[in-house]
C-alpha cells in the first residue's frame, strides 16, 4: 500500500520512509493546510534532522563525473 502512494521502500519492501506519521493516512494535504490556515504554524518539525541516509547503487559501471539526467 506505502509503494501505491509513492512512498521509497528498500529493495526487501520491508521498510519505508514516512516522514510525518499523518503520510500513513493520505492527510498530508489537508492537515498541512489546517495547521497552517488555522493554528498559523509549520506542519514540519521546527529543527529537521536527517535520520538515515538515501543510497543508490548504479545498474552498470559508470564513467567519472557522470551526471544523472532525466528524459522528459
């Protein structure tokens, strides 16, 4: 269900990357905007910190200084 609603899973599909705890409702949207519209204050944490790091492991080998650039 994470991977239907866009969020990163690991390659085991065993863990996900959720940033706030209302993502797992869909909520996002309206909770961002009452919090904002209504208690005049920021959704997100007042000091982001990153807890884990996002990797990626390239298909083939690569030549140096390699840019990824995306097709449109």
């Amino acid at each position: 269900m994470l991977a239907q609603k866009g969020h990163i899973l690991s390659r085991a599909r065993k863990t996900a990357m959720i940033y706030l705890s209302h993502h797992l409702l869909g909520l996002e949207a309206a909770t961002s905007i009452l919090d904002a519209g209504l208690l005049k204050r920021s959704s997100g944490a007042p000091d982001p910190k990153p807890h884990l790091d996002l990797i990626a492991i390239a298909e083939q080998d690569l030549p140096a200084e390699t840019l990824n650039r995306r097709e449109s």
